[in-house]
C-alpha cells in the first residue's frame, strides 16, 4: 500500500508566523495534493503538483505557497498565518491513470493563535 | 464547474439497519465518482470507485451504482455494524476536464451507528 508521511503531526504558532508543512511519498507517484479539512466543509484542495517543480493551484489557495521539490516531496507554507488557517491538512498522492485513487498521509493538525 | 453535494450532516442509525448515504453531483462531461471513508482520528481511504468494468462497486458490505440520469452515486449497505460508524466523502473526478488529475469532494456525511 502506498505510504506518504507528514510532518510535523501537530504544530502551533502565532498570528503572523512562518509555518512549512512537509509531505513525503515513497512510491513513485507523479500527483501530490495539500487539502485541508474543516467541520462543514470537507475537504478543500489548496495546492497540487504532478511532478517535481511543477504547481498547480487548487481551489482554496489564497494564503498559501507550495514547493514541489522532488517526486517525492512537496511542502506547504504559510507565510504569515492567521487564524482563518487553523485547520487539519493532509497530503495525498495518486500515480498517473491506473485506479485513480488517491492515498493520504496521517494529517497535520494546525493551530494559529 | 464540477460540484458533489452530500445532504446529510450526520446520520444516525441503530445498528442492523440498512445504510443509505446520499451524493448527487453536477458535472459538463462524464465524470467518474468515488466514496472514501475517515474513521476517527484517520485518514481518508478510498471505499469505492465507479468505473470497475461496468460491475456494482462492492467493498466491504457498501456498495454504490452510478445512475448518469440522475446525477447520484448513492451508498448503500444492507446491515449497518457498529464499525460502520465514520466519515463518508462523495467525490468526482471528471474525464474530459482540465482539471482531470483533481477530485472535487462533497461537504460529507457522519455516519453513527449505535446499539
């Protein structure tokens, strides 16, 4: 079954702050999303990627860059949180065709005070 | 643009008791849709998928059918168990769009099944 790792599990910063959010998949996906989930909302996809150095914008991306900086990695980051972005965030990857399925990482809970 | 709405927040069922969660969803092209699941304090897994050969999706008692007609994928389960209990998401993917590599979830439907 695929794998893919977050970092950290939970973190909390302050209005303002500089927060990265670190995602790795160790099986050779091409695609790689940044969701975050919220009561109400579901899941929203913010950022996504189908390869090294390439970034697509996703539906809910105001506040927030991505780096996609190897197949394996791409990262999340707030440049100065607010607390509108307190939220749980997953990463998940999917290989190009196949089932299409998309396999998540554990998530990230964020607090922004 | 694509959309997947779920109209139950939560539903709550005793257990034994047939599942039925609700997912319509509009879209330009011919899309494909998906059911994942979250269980408590857990990532979101892929439940079902409707392009499985032009078989019924079947995984782990639940199973869904696409009806283009009417826009839905509902998902069904003829017994509900205690271990039911979770998130459900609806999600598409459209084919034939741009933006083929995303999917689009639904707002999701809790899932509580009681004694």
């Amino acid at each position: 079954e695929a794998a893919v790792t977050q970092s950290p599990r939970n973190k909390v910063t302050v209005t303002g702050g500089n927060v990265t959010l670190s995602c790795r998949q160790t099986n050779s996906h091409n695609y790689m999303y940044w969701y975050r989930q919220d009561t109400g909302h579901g899941l929203r996809l913010i950022h996504y990627s189908y390869g090294a150095g390439n970034l697509q914008i996703g539906d809910v991306p105001d506040g927030y860059k991505a780096t996609r900086t190897t197949q394996e990695d791409f990262f999340l980051l707030l440049e100065l949180a607010s607390p509108s972005q307190t939220s749980l965030y997953f990463c998940a990857s999917r290989e190009t065709g196949g089932s299409y399925e998309q396999y998540f990482g554990p998530g990230t809970r964020l607090t922004v005070l | 643009g694509d959309s997947v709405t779920q109209t139950e927040g939560l539903v709550t069922l005793t257990e034994g008791l047939p599942v039925m969660l609700n997912c319509t969803y509009q879209s330009t092209y011919s899309p494909f849709l998906f059911w994942y699941v979250q269980h408590l304090n857990e990532a979101p897994k892929l439940l079902l998928k409707s392009f499985t050969d032009n078989k019924r999706p079947e995984h782990q008692g639940f199973h869904a059918t696409l009806h283009k007609s009417s826009s839905s994928f509902h998902l069904q389960k003829s017994s509900a168990q205690l271990s039911d209990s979770a998130l459900y998401y609806c999600a598409l993917s459209d084919e034939a769009s741009s933006s083929f590599s995303k999917l689009v979830f639904g707002q999701g439907t809790s899932l509580s099944v009681v004694p």
